[in-house]
C-alpha cells in the first residue's frame, strides 16, 4: 500500500490558518477602530452640547442682569458666535406677557460634520418688581392662555337705567364709572368677579355689583359724572385707591379709598390750577397712577390740559396727600395716555402737530415736548387708544376711510427720535380703536362704532404680519372701554348688559 505523506498537506493548511487569522485580525482590528471613532464622535457631541448649553444658559443670564437695569430694554435680539470650525446662531427671543413680566427663550443653533442641525433651547421668565410697584399692582402676571378663537361671555351684569363710561380691574375687582344719570343719580360702581372666577363655571348673569353699605354717592353731590379711572394699592399700607378724572369744573380730581369695596370713601379732590374755561371743556378727562404720580388731563381749556400731582395718600395731613407739582398747556384734547420712566404718550384729537403726541414729563415743573416722537397720520381722524408694553407703543384712531387705525411704535428712543417713532406694524380695522390691552402675543381691541362686532383679537407676534383671530363676535353693547388680567378680558359698553367678563372657552 502507498503511503499518503500528511505533512505535504500540513503545510498547505498552515498557511491557510494563517490567513484566516489575519483576516480575522484584520477584521477586530476595523471594529475596534471604527467604535474608537465613534466615542470620540460622541465625546465630541457631548463637548459641544455642553458648550452650546453654557452659551444658552449665558443668554438667559445677560438677559436677567439687563432687566434688572432696565426692564423694557430686553428684547428679541439675534447674534453669531465661531468657536473652532463650529458657527453658532444664538437668538434671544423674548414675549411681552404684561409691563412686569416677559418670557425669555435661548436657542443656541450649530451644525456638526455630519449632515445634521442641532439645536439647545432654554425658557425663563423674567419680573420686575419695580415695574409692578410702580404701576400698584395693576400688572397682570399670566398670558392669554388659549386661542381666544371664538371669545365667549363669562359672566355679566348691569345698570339700569344708566351706562358705564371706563373701568378699572386690580385682582378681579372691576371699579367702574358713569358719565350719566340714573335713578340714583349715582356714578361709582364696583363689581366684585372673585367668586365666580374662582368657582371656574361660565354662565353667571347678575349678581356682580356691590351693594354700598354707606350708600356711597347715592345723593350724586359726592361725586359728579365720572370720565376716567385708574385703580392702584399703595403696598406700603395695603390699602387700594381709585383715582377718578371727574366731569366737575371745581374739583377735577377726585380719590377713593375702596380697601373695603362695601363701604368707598371720599379721601381728597383736587382742583386742576390754571384752568380758566367753562363747562364740559374744562371737566377731567383722563387719568393714569405711575410711580406715585397721578397724571391727569381736561379737555382742551384756555389753561394748562394736562397736570402732575405727587401722591402720598396716608400722609397724616390732607393738605400733602396730592400735591400739585407740575403742568402744561397742550393745546388740544387728550383721549387716553400712558406715562414709563419720565416719558408721557399722549393719543390726542387731530391738530397740526398729529394724534401722537410725546412729552418730557420726567421734571412736572418743566414739561416740555419731544417733537421727533410724536405722530401726523395721514387724514383728520383723532387718536383714541395707546398701550405700552416693553418697548413697543400700540396706538388706536378712529375710523379712516382708507388706512390703518391701528399702530404699533418702536418706542425705545423717543428722545432721540426723528420724524417720530418708527412705525413697526399696521393694520386696517374699519372701526374706532377705542381702547386697546396687549397680553403676550394678543391684542384686544374694543370699538363703539363696530356695532355687534365691537370687540376684536389680533395676533400681533410679528408686528409685520398681524393676523386676525377672531373679528366677528356678537358683543352686542357696543364696547368701549376694555381691561385685561389674567385669561380674562372686562369689557363695559353703551347698552345692557353694561358689564361682560369674556373669555376663550
């Protein structure tokens, strides 16, 4: 038999283990680089993340520290960054919920090696108590919280005979005032909403108005027909006060003690110096409480229209509660204003100067007027309505045949302003703007000569692109005056119901 030689076979065999080895070898070898690559992927995702964290953390930071500065001047801003190869885009985006608070969004965006965006977004929200101080607490704390598309009625109640001309809301206590007479000749209503708020179930007619257990004003020589109010709490005392602009030739300006809404007390009138006209020209018109000043304005007279008193209300003399410090001569009637950090925003009826006009009030002994601010729309029609939240001013007209009656100002630097404000947003509303509350990303607007359709909600996110939310709800009474606070808007008309709460169910 023939021998078979095993070791011819042998070495073919080792040089085929030997090979597969290697490619066995070759193989781990791949893997454990390529999981080497791959932890230093994420290693450096994670460095970036962390980075890219830091600068979103940075952003809400800076933001903090300038509104402790100055409040109004923190806004939407965009900015880049390089670090290394990467390129971040930073933005600062920032929602005005009322004169006292503001959301704050970071968002830190790059792009990595590979075909992908990320992206770290933060949210706070920022506060000033010094703007809701000086403003006494009339400075709601919660956004709009719903689409408010459609707006329904809460609650109502009414007056009758008789309407309401302006109201007033501080912690769901709506203080109210007539311009006419009823059967009781009385001015001065407070409606206290707390309980039906509280209780959440829409649907209460009645039941809203305070009964007086001193029957305050019911002779009507306590008070005279009431133009305007403002409600503020003086946080040093606890004690609430309403200032009234009063149809009165004698005492213009008048002050409530409404701590206890069932027993208001008269603490001081005052009348507006210098005034020599007669009649309805010569009434208080409008009214606005701002860091323990009260501004106070008459119609047009033949004197000064617009007046600045101190207010120290538990002072133990009567004589210093308000005192006179300051007035000027403006020509012309003003219908609504609004006053931040020495600076008054007047929305006044047409003359040669405009519907807007802006005034220097920061010394009341030396008012004077910044002209590059103020505003000549086009057409005759008379300024109406102004809100100021942040740095932007929301200015209402009456009606123009064509053209805006709605506004909103960049208000930032109105003592630096050039052929006034810059104009930031538009919109036609084909009605009177007669009174105007931004929350957050809502403006609300009210209209007398809208007829049933006489209260609108506008998104007004990006002034550039205002868009309606709702513009046909049946109000029914005509509105015209409008307060907001807290998801809730108060609105009071020309005919009953005198009083709706409406909300977005």
């Amino acid at each position: 038999m023939k021998k078979i030689n095993l070791q011819k076979f042998s070495k073919g065999s080792s040089t085929l283990e030997i090979l597969i080895a290697f490619a066995v070898l070759i193989l781990s070898i791949t893997s454990v680089i390529m999981v080497g690559f791959g932890n230093q992927s994420n290693t450096v995702d994670t460095e970036t993340n962390n980075e890219a964290l830091y600068k979103a953390q940075a952003i809400l930071e800076e933001a903090r520290a300038l509104s402790r500065a100055n409040f109004a001047d923190v806004k939407t801003a965009t900015s880049t960054e390089t670090s290394g190869a990467l390129l971040y885009d930073k933005e600062l985006a920032v929602l005005d919920i009322s004169e006292c608070k503001k959301q704050a969004t970071s968002t830190v965006t790059w792009a990595t090696t590979t075909p992908r965006t990320q992206k770290i977004e933060l949210t706070t929200y920022l506060t000033s108590t010094d703007a809701f101080f000086a403003l006494g607490g009339d400075c709601p704390l919660n956004a709009p919280e719903d689409e408010w598309n459609p707006p329904a009625v809460f609650a109502d109640d009414t007056i009758n005979p008789g309407d309401f001309s302006t109201l007033d809301v501080l912690n769901k206590i709506v203080y109210l005032g007539s311009d006419s007479d009823n059967v009781n000749n009385q001015h001065f209503y407070i409606a206290d909403a707390r309980t039906v708020i509280s209780a959440g179930i829409p649907g209460q007619s009645g039941g809203l108005m305070v009964a007086f257990a001193n029957s305050f004003n019911d002779d009507g020589e306590t008070l005279n027909e009431i133009n305007d109010i403002d409600a503020y709490k003086d946080f040093a005392t606890g004690k609430i006060y309403a200032f009234i602009a009063m149809a009165s030739t004698t005492a213009q300006l008048a002050v409530l003690d409404v701590t206890d809404i069932n027993n208001p007390e008269l603490v001081a009138k005052r009348r507006l110096s210098g005034i020599t006209g007669s009649g309805s020209t010569a009434w208080g018109w409008r009214i606005y409480y701002y860091d323990k000043k009260v501004y106070i304005t008459a119609r047009e007279v033949g004197g000064p229209e617009l007046h600045v008193f101190d207010v120290d209300l538990s002072n133990a003399d009567p004589a210093e509660r308000l005192k006179e410090r300051g007035s000027k001569q403006l020509n012309t009637t003003v219908n609504d204003l609004v006053v931040r950090d020495g600076i008054g925003f007047f929305a006044t009826e047409t003359d040669t100067r405009g519907e807007l006009l802006v005034y220097n009030v920061s010394n009341p002994a030396l008012i004077t007027e910044i002209a590059g601010a103020g505003h000549n729309f086009s057409g005759n029609e008379d300024g109406r309505s102004l809100f100021l939240l942040g740095n932007k001013l929301y200015f209402g007209r009456d009606e123009i045949a064509t053209g805006p009656e709605f506004y909103i100002l960049d208000a930032s630097n109105p003592l630096t302003a050039v052929g006034g404000l810059p104009i930031i947003g538009q919109q036609e509303i084909n009605a009177n703007v007669t009174d105007i509350r931004i929350a957050g990303r809502f403006a609300f607007l009210a209209s007398h000569s809208g007829g049933s359709r006489g209260f609108y909600v506008w998104n007004i996110l990006n002034p550039t692109n205002i868009q309606s939310i709702y513009l046909d709800f049946n109000f029914g009474n005509k509105p015209i005056a409008i307060d907001y606070e807290d998801n809730f808007v108060y609105a009071t008309g020309l005919s009953t119901p005198n009083l709706q709460i409406l909300y977005s169910p």
